[in-house]
C-alpha cells in the first residue's frame, strides 16, 4: 500500500490504476482524490467560502427536506458514474428514497436526483461541461446547480424531455433559489450567509518581492 501511495503522490499520469486500486489509496490517503477511468486526479483544497456555501445549501436542503423521504449528503459521499467509469465527489447531492450504494460501500452512491455544486477558479469550467456531462449519464439525475462563490450569482438547469434541460439563473435580484422537484425554497440569502466576497476577489499575489 505504502509503495502504491509513494508511485501515486509522484505522478498519477505515469499509468493507470483500476477502480479496486483507487479505492484502496482513496481509503489510505490524507486528501481525496476522483478517479477518471484510470487516471487518479487530486483535488484542489477548497475555500473557506466554498466551504461555507456547501454546508449552507447541505442545511437549508436537511431542514427543508426533514420530513420527506429524501436524503441529503455532503462532501465526503463518493458518486459513481458507471458508464464513464468514474467516481467523484459533489458538494451536495439529494437521493429520493433509500441511497443505491455501489458494491454495498455506504461511502459511494449512484442514484442521485439534485446534485449541487460550488464553482472554484480551477473547477468551473469543468463543472459546467464535462463534469455536467457525465452526471447526465445517471437515469435518476434531474437537476443541477451551480453556485458562485465570488459573488451572488446561481445557476440552475432542471431536466426535461428528450435529453433537453431548461436553464434559469438568479443574481442579487432574485429573492430565492427555488428547486424544481421537491419545492424548496432556499433564499438567497442564507446561500451566501458569512461569506466574504471581498476575501474571494482579492488578487493574487505573483510571489515577487
């Protein structure tokens, strides 16, 4: 295990590593990691405000939900994408009724209905097409958001027929994000509760004295 751990922190790009692999390191491993058919690819810390939204939408969803038969998971819950042979890790996910684990392993699940999402500078771009992409491949997928974390901007995509999915987004004007199959409604407000906009739009610094 020690060896495999050493190969992986040195470079994932020199070979591939099969499923059972991946999660045998992701078990050992001090930071997670999402596995891409093959290619095991670290995950870049998240921000205090990244952090601060998930577990927003997570409690506004728990305590909106709390006497439905749905269950709200957060952060460490695995997803598995079987027919993109990946496995990843949502910010929030929404399963109706009972989770459908994968293998038994209540750490991975793979029938989702609402998955949520908080977009970073490194992940956005893939959040909104490829990764969007391979979430379709689930039947029970239904609807997606995306929440900026730089300023109160939300995006919505909700599935309809025929592969087609509608599209809203809601900004400062808009008093609350209204999810589309179990009608709760999350203000946008506490969305953006104790975040700090301010800390998130602050230039880098280039490292030059």
């Amino acid at each position: 295990m020690t060896a495999i751990l050493q190969e992986t922190e040195q470079s994932t790009a020199q070979r591939y590593f099969t499923p059972e692999e991946y999660l045998a390191l992701e078990e050992a491993a001090e930071y997670k990691s999402e596995y891409r058919d093959g290619v095991i690819i670290p995950m870049t810390g998240g921000t205090t405000n990244h952090n601060q939204i998930a577990g927003n939408i997570y409690i506004a969803l728990s305590l909106g939900l709390k006497k439905h038969d749905y269950r709200v998971f957060f952060g460490d819950v695995r997803l598995w994408l079987p027919k993109k042979r990946t496995y990843t890790y949502p910010d929030v996910m929404v399963v109706p009724g009972k989770p459908e684990y994968f293998n038994n392993r209540q750490d991975t699940v793979m029938n989702p209905q609402v998955i949520v999402e908080v977009l970073s500078k490194s992940t956005k771009a893939y959040d909104r097409s490829d990764k969007f992409k391979f979430y379709q491949t689930l039947p029970t997928f239904q609807e997606y958001i995306l929440i900026d974390q730089s300023q109160v901007y939300v995006e919505q995509y909700c599935k309809l027929a025929n592969k087609r999915w509608s599209y809203r987004n809601y900004d400062e004007e808009d008093v609350a994000l209204v999810f589309n199959f179990f009608q709760v409604e999350v203000p946008l407000a506490d969305v953006y509760e104790k975040v700090d906009f301010e800390a998130e739009n602050e230039p880098e610094e280039s490292g030059e004295e």
